[in-house]
C-alpha cells in the first residue's frame, strides 16, 4: 500500500457515515472507524463498509493481557479490514500476541500499527499520573522501536515525529499521522499540526484526516484537496 489520505469517520451512527461514504459516489477513500462508530452499530457496519470498496483502519486500540488480545486480534482479522491497532504500552508480548492472533491460517493478516503515547498525553501527565521521568520524545521513540522489534508494521503518531521515527526504526516502517490542517483551515482542538503538503515533505505514510473533511462544506472537494496536496 502507497502513500494515502485516511479519512476518520467519527460518526456515531450508520446512518451518518453511509449519508456521508453516498457523497463521494464511486470514489472509495480509505476510511477509519473509531471506537465511536464501532461500539453504536457492532461489527456489521465494518461489514457493510468493506462491501461498498473501501479500505478500513479499524482503531480499537486493545490494551489487555497478551492472550485476550490474542483472541480478539482473531476475531477482528475475520471483518478483512486492513489495518488494525493496539497500544505499545502493553507490552512487547502483548503486541506479539497480537500479531499471532491477527495472522489467519493462510498466513495473510491486516497490517497492524501501534499507538505510542497519545497525543493527549504531555509530559506533566505522563509524570505526574504515569510515573514515567524520561522525556516524552524518548518514551514515545522506545515505544515505537519496542513494536518494530515485536514485528508490527508502524505506529500512530505526530506529524512531528513521523521523521524520527523512520530514523529510529526503518524507513519501511509506517506512519500513520493525525493531527492534520489546511492551511487556512481551522485548527480546533488539536494541539500540534501540519498540513497535508508538509506531512508529505516529513515523510507520513499516511495521514489520518477527520473535521477538515467531514466538517467542509463539501467533503468531497475537501478530501480532493488533501489527496492532491498530500500524494500530489
Ligand atoms: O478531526 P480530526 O482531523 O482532528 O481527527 C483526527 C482523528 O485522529 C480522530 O479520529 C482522532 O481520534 C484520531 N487521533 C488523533 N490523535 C492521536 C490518535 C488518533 O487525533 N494521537
């Protein structure tokens, strides 16, 4: 799989997200289902979305013992989507018995990414409420090599850090980047963005893209720019 725009479905019903998936009629982006979309219509709507051609990044991110994880990561595999994630915290034997799990008997599985440190977390918190002392870019680098070490295909992460990254562990190993914004677009709620164009020049593999589509006046026109911005 190439460089592509992800665009995050945050609906809370099937209703929703298929009025909005109608818009872009026999065009079929890369879609990510959250946990918001997920937990209201079950698995039948990852069914139904795949079914209309589109790609999936399923975002559940599991956190658990390594064998529950196991067990799910098999149940997800059966839904054919193609990316799935967990978080790094976990373990490095979490994260390989994820991929065990993941891995269905013709040897095939989705990719599998993990979460480092959410963006949500800075280094007070991560301090104060985790008790981890090392500076956040360090946690978040030892995150990321600790799941290329336990076979995963990437991580999820800043923009600003898909580079390091890349350095740290290969530059086949992907990134997935939220956290993106025109140019003249407005930044709401998150903290440290990039634009499309500059996600590219840092080297994301993907780019992860909610509001700035799903809130534009025309989506569809909205996602066109990020595509032609982004992959060029
Ligand atoms: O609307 P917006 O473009 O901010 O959406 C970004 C998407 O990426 C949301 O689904 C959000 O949950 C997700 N995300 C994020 N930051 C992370 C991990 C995931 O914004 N660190």
């Amino acid at each position: 799989m190439g460089r592509d725009v992800i665009i995050a479905c945050d609906f809370s019903s099937k209703q929703e997200v298929l009025a909005f998936l109608d818009k872009f009629q026999g065009k079929k982006p890369f879609v990510k289902i959250g946990m918001e979309l997920y937990y209201a219509e079950g698995p039948s709507i990852v069914k139904e979305i795949k079914e209309r051609g589109h790609k999936i990044f399923l975002d559940l991110k599991l956190h658990d013992i390594p064998n529950t994880v196991k067990k799910s990561m098999a149940v997800l595999s059966r839904l054919d989507v193609d990316i799935c994630n967990l978080h790094a915290g976990g373990t490095k034997r979490m994260m390989e018995a994820a991929l065990e799990g993941l891995t269905r008997p013709d040897g095939t599985r989705p990719l599998l990414i993990a979460v480092t440190q959410l963006t949500s977390t800075d280094q007070e918190s991560m301090e104060n409420d985790l008790l981890i002392k090392e500076p956040i870019d360090k946690v978040v680098m030892h995150y990321a090599k600790n799941a290329a070490d336990a076979g995963l295909d990437g991580v999820v992460c800043s923009p600003l850090e898909a580079e390091k990254v890349h350095e740290t562990c290969g530059k086949d190993f992907l990134t997935v980047t939220p956290g993106v914004r025109f140019a003249d677009g407005d930044i709401g709620d998150q903290k440290r963005v990039m634009t499309p164009a500059e996600a590219n020049r840092i080297g994301s593999d993907y780019i992860v893209v909610g509001r700035p589509i799903t809130a534009a006046e025309d989506p569809v026109a909205a996602y066109e720019r990020c595509l032609k911005e982004f992959v060029g």
